[in-house]
C-alpha cells in the first residue's frame, strides 16, 4: 500500500495513470537535458511505469505530489534502478511550480518517511552537474557532496543526505 504523506501545503500519494501526461512533456522538452535526457514518448513510458512498478517490487517509488486542493505540480520519490548503490532521492515539479518551495517541502517529507519507514540512515541524489537548480536543491535540503559518490554517468554529482537527525 502506497501511503499518504501531507504537509502544510501538499499531499504526497499514489501515482495516477494520467500523472504520465505531465511526465512525457517533462521529458519531451529541452528542460529534461539534465535530467534523464530527452526521450520520446515509448521510452517515458517505459521508465515511468519501471518507476512506479518500484512501489511494488520495493517498497518504495515516485510519489504524487499535489497541493491540498488537489492541483498536480510534480513528482517527489525514491528510485532504485538495477544497478543503484540504493535508493535515491529525486524530484521534478511541472513549470508552473516551479519556484515555490514544493520539491523541497515533498522532498523533507519523503526522508523523513523514508527514516521512519526503513530506518535509512541515508539518502543520496544523482544530479548532471549541468543542473544547477538540483543540486542547488540538494545542498538546501541539508546534503553533502560525496566525491567518490557513483553516479549513473561520468561527472555525476552524488549528494549524500544523512537522515540519523530527520524526526521519524
């Protein structure tokens, strides 16, 4: 079962099939180079149903992130694609959101989840060093670069969050 997570601004709950929508445009346009790239629309959906399939297989995955009224802005989670060290942090919120402290706010609420949950002691996220904003983000949230982190390309930046102070 997917839980609910609220904030004082935001509802965190189970994906829904027309979350893809906001996703494959995410990732149709320029604003996904340093992300995951550009990517048609098969290939979104292929990783975004792997995405959410991590709820199942895992126990975790990519959150919906929606204002109290119900409004989408973006998608906060834990992914761990084969290959991952374990799981890791990430984020994207829709234009319109952009600026507004939701990430970061959906972000806390998933580590501290996370911590209660599991009983992590540790999160990392994966940035492109090309995106400023992320990593910008990560710091915020109280991480620290690790320069042996691995990442998934060469030059990845890896922050490392330690969650042993986050209120379970």
């Amino acid at each position: 079962m997917i839980p609910v997570l609220t904030t004082d601004r935001l509802r965190l709950c189970a994906p829904r099939i027309e979350d893809f929508e906001h996703w494959a445009a995410f990732f149709a346009s320029e604003r996904a180079i340093y992300e995951r790239g550009m990517m048609s629309r098969a290939d979104a959906w292929r990783i975004w149903a792997s995405d959410v399939a991590g709820w199942t297989l895992r126990g975790y995955g990519p959150f919906r992130v929606e204002t109290l009224a119900g409004e989408y802005v973006g998608e906060v989670g834990l992914y761990e694609p084969d290959g991952y060290e374990g799981p890791e942090l990430g984020w994207f919120v829709i234009p319109e959101a952009e600026g507004k402290g939701f990430a970061a706010e959906a972000a806390r609420a998933v580590m501290t989840w996370a911590r209660g949950r599991f009983g992590w002691d540790r999160l990392a996220n994966i940035i492109d060093p090309r995106n400023d904003r992320s990593v910008a983000l990560g710091l915020r949230l109280g991480g620290v670069i690790d320069p042996d982190g691995k990442g998934e390309d060469p030059g990845d930046i890896v922050i490392v969050h330690d969650l042993k102070g986050v209120a379970a």
